[in-house]
C-alpha cells in the first residue's frame, strides 16, 4: 500500500469522523443547482480532509463536489466529502466518504469509507482492489437474466423506458445508494450497476476499483469513461455489452 493510498483511508476516516458529529441530528440541507443537497456537514468534512492531506502534501490541488477544482491539473485530489448526503440528513447509514487521487488524466488509486460498519473499500492501480484486507473479485455472472443489478435514481435518466427494460430483464434489482450498488459489483456480490447522474467525485473510485476487481466502467454509450462527463456503467464485464445493448436499443 503506497503512502498516499495510506493517506487518502487516513483522510476518509478522519472526515467520517467529523461527519459523525452531524449524523442523525435532523441537520438542515439546503438544494444546490443540481437538485441535490448539500450540508455544514459536506462543507465541514470537505475542509477537514483537504486539511488532512494538505499536511502530507503542501502544494496539493484538489477537485472536491463543494468547492469545486480543475480536473486539468497534471495531478490532484478528488474528494465527495458525504456520498449519499439525503441519506445522512435523513438518518439513514448507507452515507459513505470518497478520496481519490488522479495524475495524467487517470484515476491512481481511492478509498471509500462506511463509517456504520467500519468498511473501507479500496484500490490502486496494479495493486488490486479490497474490501478492509479482503481482496475482490467480480462475479462470473455471465446472463443478464440471472444478474443482480443496482441502479441510480431514475429521474436523472432521460430514457426512463430503458430503466424499465433492465429491470425487467435482470434476475433482480435493488436501488441501494448508487455507490454502495457499484461497491457490490466491485466485490463480485452484485453484477451490474447504472449511474445516470454521478460526476468525477462519485464515480473517480470505480475507474480503478471495478478494474482492479476484474471488471468494466464505461460511460452509458459505451465509451470509455474519463475525468469529465456524468454517469457511468459498471459491470462484472460478462455483463457489460448486454447492459449497453439494452440502455441504448432505445435511442
């Protein structure tokens, strides 16, 4: 495990931790320009890990959902400082916190932290990905008929008819929070996972996890995922062309 992959488990604990301070407390949430919400909590915990890493690394340049950044930077620190915020104003647990470190337009290694269960699940390049010691695979699930698939919120999918065509074709469906769904499919317990929303800070983690595991992230047309854009699916890879075949036969 390099330092900074230390560093970036360090940083996502560190923020849960002040987080926690928040959770449950019926906290007040206020909506951005995107629809979703955002807390003292987000803004709190966005500063504290900045904080953290800053003090290993000086001259770090971060892109963080609620202070924002530049994805054009050589190298820099990717950060959702609470993945899951209406769940955590809300009470719910399945909130988790994102570090991801990018260089030359690719995604090196990230961390995401569960603070309910004490699960940290991570990654780095060409070292494989894991959950706490325990290292992943995905499924050899290899018919969508027999998958297990997660999904993002369907309001953020323009073509809502191919939602309906996944769920039902595959073997069962759950829309769990989105990243903890993508979490699954890393550790070869789900199959198949569509985001029609997440940016770099939700979905940064799962360019190097889901391929590290064995598996496949592309953007909903097929082509490869990269630092811009939105959305993403993830799969086992068996799986992969026939989730595209579906979500796009309708286009």
């Amino acid at each position: 495990m390099s330092k900074r992959l230390i560093i970036a488990i360090e940083a996502a604990k560190i923020g849960a931790k002040h987080a926690l301070k928040y959770f449950d407390k019926g906290i007040k949430t206020e909506i951005k320009k995107d629809s979703t919400v955002v807390t003292i909590a987000d803004r709190e915990t966005e500063d504290v890990i900045k904080s953290h890493i800053l003090g290993y690394y000086p001259t770090a340049k971060f892109v963080a959902e609620e202070s924002g950044g530049s994805i054009h930077e050589r190298e820099f620190w990717v950060i959702d400082p609470i993945d899951g915020t209406r769940s955590f104003s809300r009470g719910i647990p399945t909130w988790c916190v994102i570090v991801s470190f990018c260089k030359d337009n690719d995604v090196l290694l990230s961390a995401v932290y569960y603070p309910h269960d004490d699960t940290v699940f991570y990654a780095e390049k060409g070292k494989g990905a894991f959950e706490n010691k325990k290292r992943l695979n995905v499924s050899r699930i290899n018919n969508f008929s027999e998958a297990y698939f997660g999904f993002g919120s369907p309001r953020h999918f323009k073509n809502k008819e191919a939602i309906i065509d996944l769920l039902s074709s595959a073997g069962s469906t759950r829309s769990w929070e989105a990243t903890y769904s993508a979490c699954m499919v890393v550790a070869g317990k789900m199959d198949a996972h569509l985001d029609g929303f997440g940016k770099i800070w939700d979905l940064a983690p799962f360019k190097v996890m889901i391929e590290e595991a064995g598996g496949k992230i592309t953007r909903l047309d097929g082509s490869p995922w990269t630092l811009e854009g939105s959305g993403a699916i993830i799969s086992n890879g068996l799986l992969h062309d026939e989730v595209l075949a579906i979500v796009n036969k309708r286009k």
